[in-house]
C-alpha cells in the first residue's frame, strides 16, 4: 500500500502575521464586548503560531 500523501501547511507565517494583526484590531475597537475575550485567547494562539 503506497505512502499517503504529506499533509501541507494551509497557512502561512505572513497568513498568521496578518490574522493577528486583524484580531488585534478587532479586540482594540471591541474591548468592551463579552465575546472579546475569545479573539484574546486566540490572538494569544496566533502568535504562539506564528514563530
């Protein structure tokens, strides 16, 4: 039975740059909405990512 097929990155490290970058935007004009504090917990996700 033949290998399967290597699995390929879907982002990039400029992709999770950039979706930082908007989460971070998003959270600063947010700041006062219950839901902020998911896009925290993934701003957080992203840049432990990123690297």
């Amino acid at each position: 039975m033949p290998e399967p097929a290597r699995a390929r990155a879907v982002f990039s490290t400029e992709d999770f740059k950039l979706l930082r970058e908007a989460v971070r935007h998003y959270i600063q004009t947010h700041e006062d909405e219950p839901e902020t504090a998911k896009f925290v917990h993934l701003f957080h996700r992203l840049g432990s990512g990123a690297r």
